[in-house]
C-alpha cells in the first residue's frame, strides 16, 4: 500500500466524508480447493466448507471488480484459502478487467499450476508480485511439509525470470515466501542461495509458524531452536550480502516475532482517541478480504460466520454495514474481534508500521483543530463567569458578525 493514498483515504474518513472511500485493497480468497496437502495450513484443522459448494460464482466475482473500481479500489490480493490458480481462468479474467481499470495486483501461490501461457498473459498485465510458497531450501523438505510441488514449482519461477529478463520487464517482482519450521530454522543461507539461482531479483521472504493443532506443533521450534535462530538470521543475512539477494530476515533479529507468532495486536493500545489516530489499527478503513463464501471482513487473518457477505448484497453496502461498523468501533474499545488477538507475527508488523506512519500524519492533523476548539470553550466558560449568559450571547453575536465580515 503506497503511505499516500492510505492518508488520503484515511483523512476522507476522519472529514466525516458523505460517502466514505472504499478499500484501497481487496484481498480475494477464490476457493478453498487445493491441489497439494501442506501439513501446516489451516485447510488441516479449520471448519469450512468441503464441499466448495458455497463458493461465489464467477459472474459475481467479475461483478465485484466493477463495483471496487467505482469505489476507488487501487490493488488486489489472490490469496491461498486454498490456491487461487484452482480457479485460474476466473483469476486471469479477473486480472484483465483489473489491468484494464488501472489496478495493479499479486498473486499468493504454490507455484505448480502455472502454464507457459499463463506466464505470457501475466507478463502482459498490470500484476506486481508474485509470492511463491516453497517452505524447503530443496524438494527433500519442501516436498516432506507441503506433499510435493517443489520441481514445479522453482521451475514456473525460473520461467518468470527468464521472461522478465528477455522483456526488460521488472515486473512482476518474483518472491520465495518459506515459513519457519523446524526443518528449515538453521536454513536460511540455503534459500538465499536457491533465490540466486533463479535470479538476482528473486527475494526471500520468511514468516512465522502458527501453531493451532498437533501436526504444526511438531514442525513448532524447540526452546533449544529459537535461542539458536537469531544465530541462523545473521548467517542467512551475511550469506543474502554476499549474493545481492533481498530478504526480511533482519526483522527476525529479535526473538518477539517466533515467540509471539499470534499473538502481537497485546503490543498495541491507542493513548487517546483523537480522531482515527486513536485506533489499534487500520485496516477496517483501508482494506477488504473476501471469502470464497463472499464473506467480508478486514484482513486476511480475518473469519468470522457473523460477517455479511457480497454474495446477495452490492459490495458497497457490505463495506459500510453493520458488520465493518462494530470491527472500526472495536478497534478504539478495545474490542477487536476475536481474529485480531490473534493476529500472525508477520501481518501484524506490516502493518504496524503503516499504523506509526499514518498515525503520525493523522496527529498532526487533529491536534491543532482539538486546541482551537479547547480554547473556544476556555473562552466561553471563562466569559460566562464574568460576564453572565446574556453578556455570553452578546459577545457570540458580535464574534460572528465579526468572522462573518473577514
């Protein structure tokens, strides 16, 4: 998200705008389906649908790009409830409307179900990014956690390399995403140099395991483990300089984001309520997520049965209903919703730091507008001590045909 256009958005929202801006983000969960078995999804443990028959139809999906754009939705996430490609022809027409209504988008994959003509479709729209889910440094471990992929997977990113660089395209930027498990802690230098195997550009990215039952319990890191990871970080970071490869690794230095992995929004609690500056986070005022029920929330560690869905409602009215009204309240209250508590390490640090950002802009513009009104009632309370309400309402009327002249 470009800090810009969130203050833009935000200050629309703090000026009690009539009609209040929509999403500068949607993130689309198109399915549930998936065509591998990783042992810590949350496919593994959660209640949902197995029967994918609640998923929205096509013509709704397509539907919803429009309506976003009326709104002034910038950018779009594919994200894996299950993996978007599942759904790929949706996905790809999805992206043309987008690109032609001037989004950008990414796309969160495992990286097996590309063909050599998606590639060349996608080089030709106006998506950014490309996250690829590889959690082994070889296919030996990747293949042991997700149940394979690995082959296909390195292969469809060396395909997008290899177009970028015969385009001169720096688009779309190619990211290995690896989550931190017990079979990988002590590899981080290993993934930097499968990135540079690819490519130069390729970057690295980790993010933290959540442990909700006991097959990602067994992948967890053991007490003995994390002391050891911050050890492992420098060896990977030393190992990224060498090679001019780009990771996030320095943001695991500290041990906050293993040990706390869902668990981090206890970290934040707003000083005063001054204006949106007030609130615990954001993302109610500048981001959707969309189940493949049409279920909307506002993230995507979001799920909650109670939420209101786009599935029989125009995207809009869901946006500024009920549901979306009581999670912006929550977030001055103290009342996040239940998701919020438990919001994964990684999530909660992007956007905290978009949350300092905007805070201070936010601050600065609610500050000097609270001052003058401060003063207004000191005068008032001071004039009416001395001079009684009829002396109060003869200086008001003289004060506003005063102004009323300037």
């Amino acid at each position: 998200m470009e800090p810009v256009d969130a203050l833009r958005r935000m200050r629309l929202w703090s000026g009690a705008c009539p009609t209040p801006p929509g999403p500068e983000r949607i993130s689309a969960f198109l399915t549930n389906r998936c065509n591998l078995n990783c042992r810590h999804c949350w496919r593994q443990w959660a209640e949902w649908d197995r029967t994918y028959a609640s998923e929205l139809p096509d013509a709704r999906w397509l539907r919803l790009v429009d309506e976003a754009a009326e709104m002034g939705t910038r950018h779009w996430i594919f994200l894996g409830g299950g993996e978007p490609l599942v759904r790929r022809s949706l996905m790809l027409r999805m992206i043309d409307k987008m690109t032609a209504y001037g989004m950008t988008s990414w796309i969160h994959t495992n990286g097996t179900l590309f063909s050599p003509e998606m590639t060349e479709t996608i080089m030709e729209r106006s998506v950014v990014r490309i996250i690829f889910s590889i959690d082994g440094p070889n296919a030996a471990i990747n293949d042991q956690i997700r149940g394979g992929g690995f082959d296909k997977a390195i292969a469809n990113m060396q395909r997008f390399a290899s177009h970028k660089q015969r385009r001169g395209q720096t688009t779309p930027g190619l990211y290995l995403n690896a989550t931190i498990t017990n079979l990988v802690y002590d590899k981080l230098d290993q993934f930097v140099e499968l990135a540079a195997s690819i490519s130069p550009d390729v970057v690295v990215f980790l993010s933290g395991l959540i442990v909700e039952d006991d097959e990602t319990a067994r992948l967890a890191l053991s007490p003995e483990q994390k002391a050891a990871f911050p050890e492992m970080v420098h060896k990977g970071i030393q190992r990224a300089g060498e090679l001019g490869i780009e990771t996030n690794y320095s943001r695991f230095l500290g041990i906050e984001l293993i040990e706390e992995s869902t668990n981090m929004q206890r970290n934040v609690r707003p000083a005063q309520r001054l204006g949106l500056s007030g609130a615990m986070c954001y993302e109610p005022w500048l981001s959707a997520a969309i189940m493949p029920d049409g279920a909307l929330g506002p993230c995507c560690a979001f799920y909650d049965s109670q939420a209101l869905s786009i599935k029989d409602m125009p995207f809009s009215q869901v946006w500024n209903g009920a549901y979306m009204s009581r999670v912006r309240e929550g977030m001055f209250d103290g009342k996040p919703p239940a998701y919020c508590v438990r919001c994964p390490s990684n999530l909660f640090a992007d956007k905290e730091e978009m949350r300092i950002v905007l805070t201070e802009y936010l601050r600065r513009d609610t500050e000097p507008a609270l001052k003058r009104w401060m003063g207004i009632v000191h005068r008032v309370g001071k004039t009416l001590l001395e001079q009684g309400p009829s002396g109060t309402y003869r200086r008001f009327k003289e004060w506003v045909r005063f102004n009323m002249k300037r």
